[in-house]
C-alpha cells in the first residue's frame, strides 16, 4: 500500500489528485459532472493507479472525500468490487452521521438526513434524476430497486453547492456507477449468495456479475453488470386502527398539550354486557393482526460505455434497467368496530389512568342467546405486480486549457402497478348466507394491548368450524379486484463549463442551465371475474356498463370458507395470536378463475395526471485563499406545474333491502360522480449558498456554510384525487351494528401545497489526527417552511348538490384525510463522530447526532388546524462499528439506534414511532487475494419497529412489527 504523507500541506493537496490517484481508482467527486476543486488538473494518461482494497482502506478513503471537499460532504465507498459494507446502498447510508433509513420487509428503502422526511432527500445517480414507480408515485427514491453491487461510491451533500439539482431540503445523495475506463482491462466480480430468514423458513438465492474491458491505450472500455436476486420477505404486524382512536366522553376531550380534540366522530357511550358505561375513554377502533409474506424477484442490468477519440474530449453512455417483481398476499384478523356492541362486550380493560382501553373481550352468547356476533373478521389479499426503471444518458466531455464543458442528454422512465390483484373477506357467523339460523364459528375473541405488543385471541375452534362449514359468511362488499398503476417519465438537458481563471482568490468559475420535463400518470383499473355466459357487449353497450355488481362474489362465486381457509404458523414476533385463520390463495385464485372469466378495465375516471417543466440556471465560483478555500453561488429554478385529479363523489343510499334482508345493488346501493379538477401552479426560486473551508493546520478544517434550498412536494400529496363519501340516513340505519354514521367523509390530496423551503447554516470541525483516523464536530441548524404533514380534520365546503340525495350548500366533511404545509419550523442539532484504525488490523467508528425540533403551525388552504414536529424528524441517532481485518479474515458488527420519530398527525396528537435499535454482523474468510467466503446476520437482535399516538403514554400502541433476522452465506471472486 502507498499512503500520502499525513503532514502534507492539505491546501495544496486538492490542487492535484495524486494522494487520490493512488489511494483508489474510483474518482468520486469527479464522475458525471460533479467535479471537485481540482479538476483543472487531468490524470496523466499512463500514471499508474494502484487499487487498494478492504474495510481499513475504504473508511481512509471515506476520510479523504470528506477532507478534500469544499462543502460538508459524507461519502462510502465499496470495499472491493461489488462489494459494499452492506447488502443494501440504504442500510450503508445509515453508518452516515445524520441519516435515518427506512425499512421495506426489512431492507432499507429510503433514506431520511437530519430530521427530515425521505421526500425530502434526493437522489441522484450520475448526477440525474432515476425514476422509479412502485405503484404509488414518489419523489423519494426506492433503494430496494437498485442493486447495490453497481454502485462503486455514494456523497452525501448536506450543505448545497449552486451547480447541483434543487430537491435536496433534507441533503442530496449522488451515487456513482463504475466506469470502464477508471477500472482494470478484463477485471470484474462474481458473487454468489443464499439468504435465510427466520420468518420464512426459506432458502433464496442471488447472484451478482461485473465485467469490465478495455484497449491498451486506455481510450475505449465497456463494461457490462447484472444482478439477479430472490427474496422472501415475511412482515408480522399487530395493529390498531391507524386513522382515529374513538374518544367516548361527552365532553370535549384536550390532547396531551391541552388543545381541544375534536370528536364528531366518537359515539357518546360505551356499553358492555352488564350495562356499565365507559365514559371519557380512548379506544381503537380497529385492533387486528396482519401477515405480510413477498416474494421479491429483482434484476439488474448495467451497460457503459467510455470513449477519448483525443486527449481533450471524452463521450459516453450508460444505460440502466432495474425489475422488481412482487408477489404479496396479506392475511388480517380484524375485531372491528361493530364489536362494539353489548350484546358481545362483556369486560373492558382500562390502563392504570382509567382513560384508555387496554382490552376487551367478547361472548356470542352473552345475552343468553347467541347473536350474529360477525367478528373475527377475516380478510386477505393478492397482488402480483411489477416495477421497472429504465434510464439512459449520453454525454459528451471537452477540455481545454482553460476551461471544461460538458453536455448530457437523457431519459428515465418507470412504470409499476399490479398486473393481478385480489382482496376477499369472510366473517366468522353465516351472515350474508340466507340462513334462518344464526351460527357463529367463534363464540368468544378479545384483544389486549401490552407495552410494545398486541394480543389477540378468539374461540380455539374456530378454524376447525370453518373446515366444517359453520359459519365464513362471505363478505362481497369488502372482495374486489380494483388496482393502481403508475408511468412516471423524464427527460433532462444539461449543459455545463467550468472556467480556469486566476484572478486572485477566485480560481473557477462553473455555469450551466438544466431543462427537465417531467409527466406523471397514475390510474386505476378493476378487473371483473364474469360468468362464461355473460354477454360483454351487451354489458358495455348498457347505460350504467358492466360493474362490480355483475363480477363473481355478487353472484354467489366466491368461494366457500371451508374450501380455503389454512391456519397460519410460525408467527414468531409483531404480535400474539392463538391460532390464525387465513385464505390459502392459490386455492381461492384457483377455484374463481376456473369458473369466471377475468374481464380487466382501465377506469377513465379516478386518475390523476401531473406536469412539470423546470429550468434552472446556475453561476458559482471556487476561490482558494492561503489555507481558506470553498464556493460562491447562486441557482435559479422555474417550475410549471400543471396538475389534474377526477375527483370521486361516491353517495351510499341503501344496503339492504328492509322487507327481503337482501343486500341491495346496482344505483339503488350507490351512485358515483366524478370531476375533473385542473389547476396550474408557477414557482420561482432563487436559492444561494456560500461554503467555506478553513485549513486552520495540517490537520485541523473549519468548516461553514448557509444556504436556502427547495424541494417540490411529493406527487401523491400534491395530485391524489379527492375522494369524499356520503351515508345516507338510510345506509346507516342499516349499518348501525357497525357504528356507520351519516355524513360525509373523505380524503385526499392538496393542490394548493407550496414547495418546501429552508435556510440552513452549517459549522463543524474536523480533526484528522492520524493515518485513517478523525473525530469532529457539526452544528446545524434548519428553518423550513412549507413541510408537508398529514392531517385527519374537519372539513367545510361548497357542494353543487346531488339530486334527490343531498341538497346544495356548506357541508361538513368528518373525518377528512389531507395533507397540509407547516411553517416556521426549526430543526437544530449537532453531529459528533470520531474513525479509529489501530494497530494489528482493529479499528471503530462512531457517530451521534441530536436533533430539535419545534412544534410548528400547520394549515390547509390558509386554514390553521393544528401543530406538529417535522414529520420524519428524530431526536437522535447513534451508529458505531467494530472491525478486525487480518490476512485471512474479516470481521465487522455494527449497531445503530434512532431516537424517537415523529410520523403525522392523528386525532389531534402526533404519531411517533418508537427508538429502534439493531445489530448486524459481517465476515468473510479470505481464500485467496481473489476468492472468499462471506457471511452475515442482519438484525440480529430481532428487532421490531413499534409507533404509538402520542408520546405521554406507551397505552395507545398503533402497531408493532417485526420483518425477521435474515442470514447471508456466498462465494465472492474478483478479478
């Protein structure tokens, strides 16, 4: 190994990439346009590039990125070919000091930096924008999407320069692909792997390739990568209702900041079988158990290209597709609201205030006869869908003596949805079977909610009375095949130059200007089981077209209970549950698509569409003064947004039939409404920033900056369509068992929603006292305006009206669900973090960050409804590892915590999601310098994620999950 003199002058090292040149090939900051203070001196064409590999030696190049940037900048690099410090680019970032990630099924999806939500972290590969469309749009990028064996390094930029894209509020991640040209001729990795989780019980494989090639003048190379992974994800979930706890006082009830509560929708009493009342109390509305299993089938394909027709001028192109393919079945217990009955109810458990239900325990028979208690209820569902993202770039490189230009031209696009989907319900009475006789299949089920977990238990036989026939009516209401799909595409210009100049402390001069054009559409399609005869034409040719009421579950084809139902095992975390009534899937698909014939319709109605075109214009300048440098800059961002939504107005007018008991169909049951909605929206931004760096001594740097950025809200908080239903008198009557109440209620999205804004200081210290090896300090602080927060309010506006239904005038829309902005929010904090590598091969890492926040007014359409934290924010985060990295073996456990994290807001009081920590291992036993075998245990402590509402008790648990502990074992071969 060649190390670069420690006590080198470091205002001089960035002039040159010598140190850089021989620590590793990767050139970070100097792909894809995002070049560093030193990019007025090229590499030599035969310089030799000496790559170094290993845990040791990618922490001390981490230290390097960071050292020699003008800005306060976090990197991570890959340790070897293919190889990064963890088997997800998200769960790498989490080591990153500020950095909160996310979990899908247990691997990292998205990535939160100091206190903010992940909408508002931007990421960009190459330097671009990389779509991806899992179904729901979002800005926020999806790391389960990307394989992380293409990623050679990733910044993480939390103070802006004015030459990177706007969208960053929280910080900018750029990840950067391998080259062909920075890399070996005929060099590459071979990686094999089998996972094995706890949850599942399954064995999966994964395999990675990377081939990299080029001549011997080092002016032409391909490279080519592709990753295939198998996966099985197994979600257990123990919730309760995550829209509103029920508030059963007659008063007004206040939140845990005195602020009064609404509560039009509480019922006014509580009763159980004994007649006693619980006034005053909190209550779920829903408590159930979920099983989430996913079968997961990613690929990945990575094609580059590098050519140098001349010294000066280099052209590109990078192609990248990425296919995720899921297959998801769901199965829930439900004890719903209509159990909320004193023909069932017979104890109710109270937390030790005597203000919050801990439990509650039903009887059919209570009463003295057995009443169609209905409950458990007992639902699943079926997707099978697929995402893909397709992004290409062609760019072009020109350097001069005194200047460098380069150009971009590209595409990304995505697109996602299900291509099946399926949901079904069943009840454990026979209800909706036209029997004269009530049966039950469970007599008796309760729930309980301890400190981190909930507990449910029904009638121990009640999966064998389903075998048997009694009870499992089917619940057609709540069966349906209806799905969301979304394209989301973008094609980017870009141009840039970076002058030389010498005049004086200024040394370049970077200008360029970006054109995006964005457009998403995001739909809705259902797909009807018909019978064989059923005439399709005629039924498109009809007034009202063919329509849920003519699919299989209206006309008596779903399937039996008794023919599908299994019992799920292996219920190892997430909640409690004596035994688990499921829907066997295959059995249930089987048995309808052998008798129907699918009939799949993209609805006209019910989409939403938005468009964006953005310019942006930059000017920025790098100045070095004696042992002082950093840059100067200014962007200009013009957004045209156009955004359209058909908005549902659906009206409930009857359910059953008060002379037959038959459920009622057809207009006569409901009647929808739609309307479209346009608006356009324009926004101009100029956003500034300044970043200095002081060499106070060799091994000492000052940092500061301040800056104001923005970030657009996400799509489907700025489109989602609005959705608002009424309940006739009539429906509730009907529904009264259920609590159903008459009114109008919704939810939607917002199009008034201004972008995100904030202005931002930064200043740390950073001590770089030995060979690989730092400690420092930071202090941030944010002002942001305009964050997004979601919101369950009370709603008044103007309604047309709706013949012979609802007359015209103000009404009242209860509960309704939105989204709303909050301003004059601040988060501050501070972020320590020191990297030790000792002697003999041992080293650590460590980082802390604290975070505040305040509780800032949120409003929607200039209307105040409230207060809330940054959404996504954490009090804290500490993250450390511990290394050994020997001739023959490597050894590494990490742990990370996050502190306490605000969610939204929820029945007048903030969610939060518990502290979360957890342990993972790593090791590998060397071969040979070119083979090793690997392992590794992620969440070894069998961590579960945990939210609550509010903070002031641990009593109103929302949910607790657990995703598994997953154990690798593989092969890796580099060459």
């Amino acid at each position: 190994m060649i190390n670069c003199p420690r006590h080198y002058p470091f205002s001089k090292i960035y002039k040159s990439l010598f140190c850089v040149s021989l620590i590793s090939s990767s050139s970070l900051s100097l792909a894809d346009g995002v070049t560093s203070q030193n990019a007025k001196t090229p590499l030599k064409k035969n310089m030799e590039v000496i790559e170094v590999r290993g845990i040791r030696t990618s922490m001390a190049e981490n230290l390097d990125v960071k050292r020699m940037s003008g800005s306060v900048v976090d990197a991570i690099t890959a340790e070897d070919i293919g190889k990064f410090p963890d088997k997800n680019v998200a769960d790498s970032l989490q080591r990153v000091p500020g950095v909160v990630i996310e979990r899908d099924g247990g691997e990292g999806a998205s990535v939160s930096i100091r206190g903010l939500s992940s909408e508002l972290t931007f990421t960009q590969l190459n330097g671009n924008f990389i779509a991806s469309s899992p179904g729901e749009p979002s800005r926020s990028f999806n790391y389960t999407l990307l394989p992380s064996a293409m990623i050679e390094s990733v910044e993480v930029y939390k103070s802006p320069e004015a030459r990177l894209d706007e969208g960053g509020v929280g910080g900018t991640v750029l990840m950067h692909s391998r080259k062909p040209l920075s890399m070996e001729a005929n060099s590459g990795v071979f990686n094999v792997e089998s996972t094995y989780a706890d949850v599942t019980k399954e064995y999966e494989p994964q395999f990675t390739g990377l081939y990299s090639w080029k001549n011997d003048d080092d002016t032409f190379g391909v490279l080519m990568g592709y990753t295939y992974q198998e996966r099985t994800n197994r979600t257990l979930t123990g919730s309760t209702d995550a829209n509103v706890w029920r508030y059963t006082g007659g008063g007004q009830p206040a939140d845990i900041n005195g602020n009064a509560v609404d509560n039009n929708n509480g019922w006014d009493t509580i009763n159980d079988a004994s007649g006693k009342s619980y006034d005053g109390v909190w209550f779920p509305q829903v408590v159930r158990a979920s099983v989430l299993n996913e079968k997961r089938e990613r690929e990945g394909i990575q094609f580059s290209t590098q050519w140098r027709p001349t010294n000066n001028l280099e052209l590109g192109f990078n192609y990248f597709g990425f296919t995720l393919g899921q297959d998801r079945t769901e199965s829930v217990i439900d004890i719903p609201e209509w159990s909320l009955n004193p023909d069932f109810l017979t104890a109710v458990t109270l937390d030790q205030t005597g203000t919050i239900a801990t439990g509650m325990q039903y009887n059919a028979s209570v009463s003295g006869v057995e009443n169609d208690m209905q409950f458990p209820w007992m639902r699943g569902s079926y997707v099978r869908e697929e995402s893909t993202s397709d992004t290409f770039d062609f760019n072009l490189t020109y350097e001069g003596d005194t200047f460098k230009a380069r150009f971009v031209i590209g595409n990304t696009q995505s697109e996602g949805g299900p291509e099946e989907s399926w949901e079904a319900a069943y009840k454990s009475s026979n209800a909706g079977e036209n029997q004269a006789v009530i049966e039950n299949a469970a007599q008796t089920a309760g729930w309980s909610i301890a400190q981190d977990n909930v507990s449910l238990n029904i009638d121990p036989n009640t999966f064998a009375n389903l075998q048997s026939g009694l009870g499992g009516g089917r619940d057609a209401g709540s069966s349906n095949s209806s799905f969301v799909r979304s394209e989301l595409e973008e094609d980017y210009y870009q141009a840039d130059i970076d002058f030389y100049v010498d005049w004086g402390f200024l040394k370049t001069i970077r200008t360029g200007a970006k054109y995006r054009h964005a457009n998403l559409h995001r739909e809705t399609g259902n797909t009807f089981f018909l019978d064989s005869n059923f005439d399709i034409a005629a039924g498109e040719a009809s007034e009202q077209g063919i329509t849920q009421f003519d699919s299989y579950q209206w006309n008596g084809g779903m399937p039996l209970a008794e023919e599908v139902f299994i019992n799920q095992t292996n219920i190892v975390g997430g909640f409690n549950i004596n035994q688990m009534p499921s829907i066997d899937w295959d059995k249930y698909r089987n048995l309808v698509t052998n008798n129907y014939t699918p009939y799949t319709r993209i609805e006209d109605n019910f989409v939403y569409d938005i468009e964006e075109k953005i310019s942006a214009f930059y000017i920025q300048g790098d100045f070095e003064l004696s042992d002082i440098r950093g840059n100067l800059g200014v962007r200009v961002v013009h957004t045209k947004t156009l955004t359209s939504s058909t908005d549902l107005y659906t009206y409930q007018r009857d359910h059953t039939n008060d002379e037959t008991g038959e459920p009622v169909t057809g207009d006569a049951r409901f009647v929808d409404d739609y309307q479209l909605v346009t608006q356009k929206n324009t926004d101009t931004q100029i956003i500034p920033s300044f970043n200095i760096a002081w060499d106070a001594t060799d091994d000492l740097v000052i940092r500061g900056a301040i800056a104001k950025v923005m970030a657009r809200p996400d799509y489907s908080d700025l489109g989602s369509q609005q959705r608002i239903t009424f309940v006739s008198n009539e429906w509730a009557d009907d529904r009264a068992a259920f609590n159903e109440l008459a009114g109008f209620s919704g939810r939607g999205g917002n199009k008034n929603l201004k972008p995100f804004e904030s202005v931002q200081a930064d200043l740390s210290i950073e001590y770089y006292y030995a060979e690989g090896s730092a400690l420092g300090l930071a202090l941030f602080h944010k002002k942001v305006d305009n964050f997004v927060v979601p919101l369950v309010i009370d709603m008044q506006q103007e309604f047309a009206g709706k013949e012979n239904i609802v007359e015209s005038g103000v009404i009242t829309v209860a509960p309704y669900s939105t989204v709303g902005n909050g301003t004059d929010a601040v988060s501050k904090g501070a972020e320590v973090f020191i990297q030790h590598a000792f002697a003999g091969g041992f080293g650590f890492y460590a980082n802390y960050t604290y975070n505040k926040t305040n509780k800032a007014d949120v409003s929607v359409n200039g209307e105040e409804f409230g207060q809330s934290p940054l959404i996504g924010s954490a009090k804290y985060q500490y993250n450390t590892s511990a290394y050994y990295e020997g001739e023959y073996f490597t050894l590494r456990a990490s742990y990370n915590k996050r502190g306490e994290t605000v969610l939204g807001l929820n029945s007048g009081l903030n969610v939060y999601q518990d502290p979360y920590e957890q342990v993972d291992v790593n090791a590998a036993i060397n071969i040979s310098d070119s083979l090793s075998l690997t392992a590794s245990v992620i969440n070894l402590t069998k961590s579960e994620t945990v939210t609550r509402l509010g903070n002031d008790t641990d009593a109103r648990l929302l949910s607790s999950s657990y995703s598994g502990r997953r154990y690798y074992a593989g092969i890796n071969y580099s060459f």
